[in-house]
C-alpha cells in the first residue's frame, strides 16, 4: 500500500491492490485514529491478532474479541473491505453519483449499491450533526505531511550543498515545478503558450486529485468513527420522541396560561 500517493479512481488499484492492504488500512484507522475500548468491559486495553483481524481485550476475565468493522458503519457487513473504500473513493471524485452507476461500477446489484451509498452518506450527516461541523481529517494529514516532506527536502539541500536542484525532483514538489516551469514559459514571446496551458493543466490535475484524496480521507474517516446504522436510527428516534414531549408540553402550559 503506497501511502504517500494520493488514492483516487485512477490510482485506487496502486494504493490498495489487496484485500489485505485494505485491511490494514481500515484497521489503522479504526484502532488508532478512533481508539480501542472493549464494548463489554469498556476497557481500553487490547492486542491485535493479526491473523484473524481482530482486536481482543486484554483483562483476563473479559477476552472480548471484536472486528474492526464492528460497532462501525460497516456493522456486519459481508462486502469485501476494497469493495467499500472503491465506493468510497467514486463516491469522494462524483458525489452526485447514482445508484446504478455505483452499481456496475463495482458490479454488485442495485439493492446493495443503494445501501452502501445510504450508509455512507448517513455516517457523513451524523458527524456532521454531532459535532456541528465537516471533518478535515484529510486535510490535516496532507499538511503535515507537505510539512514534513518540506523538512525532509531541506535536510537533503543542507547536506548537498553543490547539488543541482532541478535534479531532486520529486512527486509532492510537483506544485513548485510547475510553478517554476511556468516562471521560465513566461519569457517567450507573446502568443498561445503550449507550455504554460500545459502546466496549468498538470497544477489543476494535481489539485484535484489531492483534494479528491482528502474527501476519502474524510469519509473513511466519518464511517469508523459513526456507530451501526441501526444505532443511528435508534438515536433519531430517540431525538423525534424528546422532541414530540417538549411541544407537548409547551402546549399544555400555553393552554394553561390561556384558561
């Protein structure tokens, strides 16, 4: 699994060509992003057991084993782990995709591409409900990681004092290539520049491409941190119904303030 690359469509195969790569990468972020407890003993404590792929709780007298999709979004699925992060990753380039379109994407039936995409728009609205906010999970990442490959760029220029800079290209320096392509087009002589438009075409790729990567971040991210879907629906539920007392209540004092 290349995490440095920016997964999208076109390079979802290369970041994810196994089933196990997406299982570790599903399980970094359940277990380290979100945190592990113990949905019986609420104990926070546990090992992985890699063969199987699941989390097992660390007190002697508990040893609760739970998936890493358990208790998520995911709940109880019996899809494949690629199959999901594809939807996710289709659904983060063309948010205005449909349901049969998802489905020969990934050739499953239109019952099951109508759900998936249901549940993973449903994770999205109940983050975005509980914590008042989108999340920028993905965008925080890409920054630390621009940070920290800008330390590692300027280590290797302290160390290589009379190296050619042209010559340590490399793939997250495209924007200050391109730039500096551009820099160099602007002196030829006036007129349509084949150059420069292709540059500004490479930037604008690559733009998108990274923000498309930053969406799927994101929504991964929404859809281990969310509970169950039925957990959901239980909690609206439960939301309508506080809801319905507190008018009725305000009713029965407005009547009796009237009388």
């Amino acid at each position: 699994m290349l995490h440095n690359l920016p997964c999208g469509v076109k390079t979802f195969d290369e970041v994810f060509p196994t089933e196990a790569a997406c299982q570790q990468f599903w399980e970094a972020e359940r277990w380290q992003q979100i945190g592990y407890f113990c949905p019986r003993c609420t104990s926070s404590r546990g090992w992985l057991l890699p063969k199987r792929g699941i989390m097992q709780c660390a007190r002697k007298k508990c040893r609760y084993q739970v998936s890493s999709t358990a208790g998520t979004i995911l709940h109880r699925t019996r899809l494949p782990l690629r199959t999901w992060l594809r939807a996710i990753v289709h659904y983060a380039e063309q948010p205005l995709l449909t349901v049969r379109g998802l489905a020969s994407i990934l050739g499953v039936s239109v019952k099951t591409a109508g759900l998936m995409l249901r549940k993973i728009r449903l994770a999205w609205q109940y983050y975005r409900d509980e914590f008042g906010h989108e999340p920028s999970i993905g965008e925080r990442r890409a920054e630390q990681r621009r940070v920290q490959h800008q330390d590692q760029h300027q280590d290797r220029q302290d160390h290589e004092d009379n190296h050619d800079h042209h010559d340590n290209y490399d793939y997250h320096d495209q924007d200050n290539q391109d730039n500096h392509d551009l820099r160099d087009h602007q002196d030829e002589p006036g007129g349509f520049n084949v150059g420069q438009f292709m540059g500004r075409v490479k930037q604008y790729v690559m733009q998108r491409t990274q923000a498309v990567s930053r969406r799927f971040i994101d929504y991964v991210f929404t859809c281990t941190a969310a509970p169950s879907m039925h957990q959901i629906w239980k909690g609206q539920a439960e939301k309508r119904q506080e809801w319905r007392e507190q008018v009725r209540w305000e009713l029965e004092w407005r009547e009796i303030e009237w009388v």
